[in-house]
C-alpha cells in the first residue's frame, strides 16, 4: 500500500510539472506574440548602428564574436533570427546571463531591435572564422546532409522565415558548444525536433558535423576582404584588438 506522504508528493510533484509547462507555453505566446510586434516594424539603421555600439563591446565592432566560442559571430545573420535570439533572452525562454541587461525592454525597445538586427545583417561576414581540425569530414558532410540540411540549408545558410539561423562562417568552439547545450538541454529555446536528432548524436557525430559546418563558406559578396574594419567605428574604439595597434 502506498504511504500517504508518498501520495501527497506525487501530487505535489505532478502540480509544479503542470505549472512549469503552463509557464513555458506562456513564455513561448508572449515571445511569438514580441516577434511579430517587432517584425512588423520598418528599421531605422542610423539608430541601428548607434546600438550596436553597446554590442560591440562583446562582439566586436564587425560582430565577428570570438574564436574561443564564448561569443558568436552576428555579422550577417538574418534579422529574424536575431530578433528571435534576443526576445527569448528576454522572456526567460534562453538562458545567457550577460545578454539579459542588454536584452531588458527598459534597455532594448521593439524598435531598437529591428533597428540593430537589420543593422547586423548587412554587416560582410568574416574573411577567416575558426574552422575544426578537419580529420572526419567525410562523416561530418554525411550527418549534415542527412540531418541537417533541410532546415539550415545546403550551405548553411538558414532560412528567416523559419527563424533557422545561418551557421556558415560561424567559428568552430561555438558552433560545438552550443550543439553539446541542445544535446545536454541547457540551450532551453533549441528547436524541438533538432534537440531529438541531436539527442541520437555521438560525441563523434557532432564533432564532425560541427568541423564541416565551420568549413560552409558563405557567399562571396556577403564576406568582407582581410584586414577589414568596419567604418562606423573610430579607430579609437579600445575593445576590438584589431584597432589596438592602429
């Protein structure tokens, strides 16, 4: 027979499940309901840019990210899905603590985000991002055009409508580290059916993929010629290492 106090926490187990999940399905209407809000705005770039300035900080001023994978390269990446990123920051429904300030809506208006996202991808790609050591490539291109392609794109490329982000010319770390946080469920706003492809993934699967991904070039005239700085910034500007020397 089953004691009491075992019934009363399993009932009690099954409401804070219950709960956590209405939680979660309301998260998921106000940030879609956020979206179409700020999709439906028309981008001021001037303001975009001024924005960006903040971003920069982190992403460096021609958001190429880092090569140590804690920041990503932005540069060129739909609009949608920078929008998308940064509302579900906001919403609770991704964690990333040191976006959340940057993210907050005293801080970041609807405007101001279709304004910096706009800005972002029209901003030229990196010449030279981060790619894997290249040892199992030819597994990497099989799991990518089986698992992969259909929603990211041939070429990585994504697709806005879906809000599928481009992940061609992203740097190898992070592209690895965040398909380990779907596979391990800290990346909470991951795509549901990408979680349980990846959840079938070897450790060696997602390293070769990652590798070849890192490996997809981008369109030519979407990638900025070596040595690029990006203009809008003086060369004054203390936290890209490229300027330092100038």
């Amino acid at each position: 027979m089953t004691k009491p106090y075992l019934k009363f926490a399993s009932a009690l187990l099954s409401i804070a499940i219950s709960s956590a999940a209405v939680a979660s399905e309301q998260q998921d209407l106000m940030a879609k309901k956020e979206i179409t809000q700020t999709l439906s705005l028309t981008p001021d770039l001037e303001n975009g840019k001024k924005v960006f300035s903040t971003c920069a900080l982190c992403h460096s001023p021609e958001g190429w990210g880092t090569e140590d994978g804690s920041t990503p390269e932005i540069a060129g990446q739909l609009t949608p899905v920078i929008i998308k990123q940064i509302i579900d920051i906001r919403q609770g429904n991704r964690d990333n603590p040191t976006m959340i300030p940057f993210t907050s809506h005293m801080v970041m208006s609807k405007q101001d985000m279709v304004d910096v996202a706009t800005y972002l991808e029209r901003l030229k790609k990196s010449p030279s991002n981060l790619t894997g050591p290249g040892d199992n490539l030819e597994l990497g291109e099989k799991v990518y055009v089986k698992e992969c392609a259909e929603c990211h794109g041939a070429n990585g490329e994504g697709k806005a409508e879906k809000f599928y982000p481009k992940i061609h010319g992203q740097n190898y770390n992070y592209l690895l580290r965040q398909m380990m946080w779907i596979k391990n469920g800290k990346r909470k706003n991951a795509n549901k059916n990408m979680v349980k492809q990846i959840k079938r993934f070897t450790e060696e699967d997602i390293t070769a993929v990652i590798d070849y991904v890192s490996r997809l070039k981008p369109n030519p005239s979407t990638v900025a010629k070596e040595g690029w700085a990006n203009p809008d910034f003086p060369t004054s500007f203390k936290h890209s290492p490229k300027y330092k020397d100038k």
